[in-house]
C-alpha cells in the first residue's frame, strides 16, 4: 500500500512541476477565471431575481443561491477532467502510451496521481476566491462543512477518473474519441448542478437525478456547504459513487483490457 501511494505521489509531483513552469497559466487557472466565471455566475442569480420580483425561490433566498453559485463555479472546476481525459485519450491515439506501459505503474495509477496533484495544486489557491467573496458578501455558507464536502469531491475526482478511463480505452477502437468526450463532458455539466441546484427540478426528476453519482460533482458538496442537505444526505452521496464506482470501474477494467490486447505498440 506504501509502495502504491509513493507512486501516485510521483505523478502528483509530476504535475506539480508542470504546472509551475508556466506560472502565468497557473496565476489564470487559480484566480482570473474563477473570479470571472463567479463574476458571471452572480449576475445571471441576481439578473433572475430582479426581473422576477421574488425574495424567495424554493425555500431559500436571494442569498443562498448567490452562495449557491460562487461555491458552484469554485467545485465544479475541482470535479472537471477535461484536460487529463483529453491527454490520456491523446496519449493511445499516438502510441506515447508505450511510456506508461513500460513503467512499473499501471495507466489508471499514472493518471490519477497527475489529475489529483493537478487538482490539490489548483483548488489549494483558487479556494481564496469563494472564501473572500462569500466573506465580503455575507453570503450563508457553514464554513465547518467544508472539510466533509471537499472529501465527498476527492471521492468524486477519482470515479470521474475511472471514467476518463474508458474514454481512454476507446481509443483502442475507435477513432475521433474526442468528439465522444467532448458529449459526456457536456452531459455531466448538466447533470452535476453547476448551472442551478437540481432541487428545484419537478419532483420526479429530481430525485432521479439526485440519486445519480454525478449529483456529487457539484450539488451535494456545494448544498451541504449552503444548508440545503443535511449530512446524511451527503453521505448518500458516498454511497451512490461507490456503487457507480464498482459498475464503471469493472467496465473500464474490461474495455483496458480488451484494448491491450488489440494494440499494437506503434507509434510515438
């Protein structure tokens, strides 16, 4: 177990460095685009409570779906894979898997220390900017759930890894992976809550889409923080992620598997 664990610290190492060679990439990642899409986020909350006259909407006020939106933007950035998703699906379309293959660490292992060394470099910063605003607002948030709503996120990073995976693996298959991913991606933005809380969705969509593992990306954790779910109802969410974990890590299993086998070893 160790021995495992310093490795996914060598990738998340790995990532580190990378990131800090470009630092005034990282400064944009970390600050400029979290203040820019919290910016957007709170006009949009404010523009919608205006224009309709309401104090009030589900329950909750003006203020807790302000609160709603800064901590939205804040975790959805954590729970995105885009870029790693797009370099691993890169890396088998051009044969620079051959690196990894030969490595005594498996694919899914290498991967997942550069995304979460990526993701605690990022969020150990960008975190400021949530903070300071919902500070200088006096916006609802109980800053001592933090810790339990950060870990359901970690919990969540590593099954949208698994997921990343299996896009990975079809790129054994198929080609033009992309466009595929660039669909799920898509998929799970709506489907994870960053746009709007899912409780207040019709009553029988949403607790279909609470139910599912992709509510984690950002509803759970971030209506934990803002008072809209109690603790228990976050602990669903560790379950429903275990359970999509099992299912999706067994496929991804399978699809690498099948995929080895085909491969050739060509390339880069």
């Amino acid at each position: 177990m160790t021995t495992y664990l310093n490795k996914l610290w060598g990738g998340a190492r790995l990532a580190a460095l990378e990131q800090l060679t470009y630092r005034f990439n990282l400064f944009s990642d970390v600050a400029i685009q979290p203040l820019i899409v919290a910016a957007v986020e709170l006009t949009l909350w404010l523009a919608f409570f205006q224009s309709t006259g309401r104090s009030e909407l589900a329950g909750f006020s003006q203020d807790h779906y302000l609160a709603y939106a800064i901590w939205a933007a804040f975790v959805a950035r954590i729970s995105a894979n885009w870029m790693y998703e797009w370099n691993m699906i890169d890396s088998v379309e051009t044969g620079a898997v051959n690196a990894v293959l030969v490595r005594p660490i498996s694919f899914y292992s290498f991967w997942l220390g550069q995304f979460l060394g990526y993701k605690l470099l990022t969020s150990s910063f960008s975190l400021a900017v949530p903070l300071l605003v919902c500070w200088a607002m006096k916006l609802p948030v109980q800053i001592e759930r933090l810790p339990l709503a950060l870990l359901l996120v970690v919990f969540y990073l590593i099954f949208v890894h698994t997921i990343a995976v299996i896009m990975a693996s079809m790129a054994f298959f198929f080609n033009r992976v992309h466009h595929v991913t660039v669909a799920k991606n898509i998929t799970l933005w709506m489907l994870g809550g960053e746009f709007f809380p899912l409780d207040i969705l019709p009553e029988n969509l949403r607790e279909f889409m609470i139910a599912l593992p992709f509510s984690s990306a950002v509803f759970r954790p971030v209506g934990y923080l803002t008072g809209r779910l109690t603790t228990e109802q976050l602990g669903e969410g560790f379950v429903s992620i275990a359970i999509g974990q099992v299912i999706l890590g067994s496929l991804a299993f399978v699809l690498w598997r099948a995929g080895r086998r085909r491969y050739s070893g060509t390339g880069a």
